[in-house]
C-alpha cells in the first residue's frame, strides 16, 4: 500500500477535498503489527480526507475476496454517510487495489474516460490498464477505446450505483467463479463494454497472485517497469481521443460479425492472437487495420 500511496502522493488532479475509502481487510494469518502499521500508513495521507473500514475473514483466498470486495462496494454505494454528504452516494467510484502504482496522468485520464462511459449506454466502467497494467495494441498516451468486457477491469477501475444495483440483484455471490471480476463477467456475457486507455496506466506490483487454486499460492512474474515508461510523455488532455469503433479484448478492430471465441466466448479479432501474443502486451506494438487509423508510440508524436 506504501507504494500506492505514494503514487497518489504525486499524482496530478486528485482535489484534496475528495474522501478516499481504505477497506482493510483482517483475517488469522494476518499479523497485529501489520494492521498497526496500515493504519499508520492512513493517518500520514495528506492528499485526501480519509475514512476506514475493516472487515474480517476467516482465511484469504479467492471466495473471501469476492465477498470482501461485494461488501466494500455495497458500503461505498449504501453507506449513509461514508463520503461526508450524509446520504448514499450515486456517482462514479474509483476503486484501487493496495498493490499497484498509478502514472502521473491516472486520475486525469480516468475523468476524461468516465465522460465517454456515461455518454454511451453500454459501456459500464472504466479501467487503468490490464490486470498486470498491459497496454492494447496501438498505445499512444493520447488514446482510449471502448472495448468488449469479457471480464470487468481489475485493479484500478471505476463505475456508479447503477452498476451496483445489478450486481446486488444478480446471482454475484453464488455464481462458481469465486474471482469477482470474472464473476462480473460470466454474469453480463456480451450485454456491456469498458473504456481503458491503450497505454497501461496502472503497474500491478504485488509478488502473489491467487492462481488458479485460488489460495494466494502462486507467485507471480512482476515486469521491471510500467507500461507507461515505455512511452515518451503522457497525455495531453486537449489531444486525447477515442479510437474509432468497438475493440476485442485486446484492442483490436474488426466488425463483431467476425470475432472468434476466446474462452467460449466470441469477443476476439481472427488474427489478435498471432499478432499480439501474450509475450507482447508490455511492448510497444503498432499495428494496421483496415478501415481505422489508431496512433501508435514511435509513428505518431
């Protein structure tokens, strides 16, 4: 978390008037002194006004976080007072995991993306890069996309009460997938989109990652550098556009008539996987499409 903060710390256009929300989570394998120093942690923020919640759990694995993360959206959006305006709050929220660090830009570029999310009806939420903090194909500081939700954007993320209000009358907690973002999935197959900037804005920095078991096991690999350090600067908010069209998974273009299935699911451009390989996602990759022209880091300034 002391990384987070301190990306927050030197972030541009955060309002110093904004509440920010830390929702801790306890559990028996989580030591005393750890929870001392998080809460010491919080006490220093300056760039905000802070509030804290914790909640306890019996063990740390993927079903527990599902339900952590359902009853730390369902105060944020029913708490009567959790942002200081003594009623429920109905807008945007911007939610950040604790083991991440944001570009200088985020907070900019997640203002720009909630203006195109709430003037296009399909598109629920939007995200600060892939899981890991990968860029799309094409990434350029000065674009967005609108891009098919197979599962909802991790990490770094926003959407408003509407949002919520679906996912309390859904099946969320019941559904097999214990991974919430996946559960949000499978719930809305094909029925929404998100909007992601196409250079990663978020780096995931967190060592242990719940895998396939879903117990917290696993390591996993953490790349060297963001995404973003890749590129020259960030954005320039009198250039920044959206990139024409509704992308696949990975951002690129084609008609939805013609995407094929990844994982059962229809929502990928015929040739994604050859051209942009799981090794590539934190490269710069430039690419042409027909019928689009999408500016790319090393051809467009």
């Amino acid at each position: 978390m002391s990384r987070l903060i301190r990306s927050l710390h030197d972030i541009d256009g955060l309002n110093p008037n904004s509440t920010c929300l830390f929702a801790c989570q306890k559990s028996p394998s989580i030591r005393e002194e750890d929870v001392t120093k998080t809460i010491d942690l919080i006490a220093n923020v300056k760039f905000c006004k802070t509030r804290t919640i914790f909640t306890q759990s019996k063990k740390r694995n993927a079903k527990e976080y599902k339900l952590q993360w359902y009853n730390t959206v369902k105060q944020a959006f029913e708490g009567k007072d959790t942002f200081g305006f003594g009623t429920e709050y109905k807008g945007d929220i911007l939610f950040l995991e604790d083991d991440i660090e944001l570009s200088k830009d985020a907070i900019k570029m997640i203002w720009y993306m909630l203006g195109i999310k709430n003037s296009h009806h399909k598109t629920i939420g939007v995200g600060l890069g892939g899981w890991s903090g990968e860029n799309l194909v094409n990434p350029h500081p000065d674009t967005v996309v609108i891009r098919y939700m197979l599962f909802f954007p991790g990490m770094a993320y926003a959407f408003n009460a509407s949002v919520w209000r679906e996912v309390k009358k859904s099946r969320f907690l019941t559904i097999k997938a214990n991974d919430w973002s996946e559960a949000l999935g499978w719930l809305w197959v094909g029925r929404y989109d998100v909007v992601v900037p196409t250079l990663g804005r978020m780096w995931h920095i967190g060592a242990i990652g719940l895998g396939h078991t879903g117990d917290g096991k696993k390591r996993r690999r953490i790349e060297p550098k963001p995404a973003w350090s890749k590129s020259p600067r960030l954005a320039d908010l009198n250039k920044v556009t959206l990139n024409k069209g509704e992308r696949d998974l990975f951002g690129m273009y084609c008609h939805p008539s013609e995407w094929k299935p990844y994982m059962s699911v229809k929502c990928m451009c015929p040739r994604t996987r050859m051209l942009y390989p799981n090794k590539r996602h934190f490269q710069i990759v430039c690419l042409k499409m027909p019928n689009v022209y999408d500016k790319c880091i090393g051809r467009d300034p």
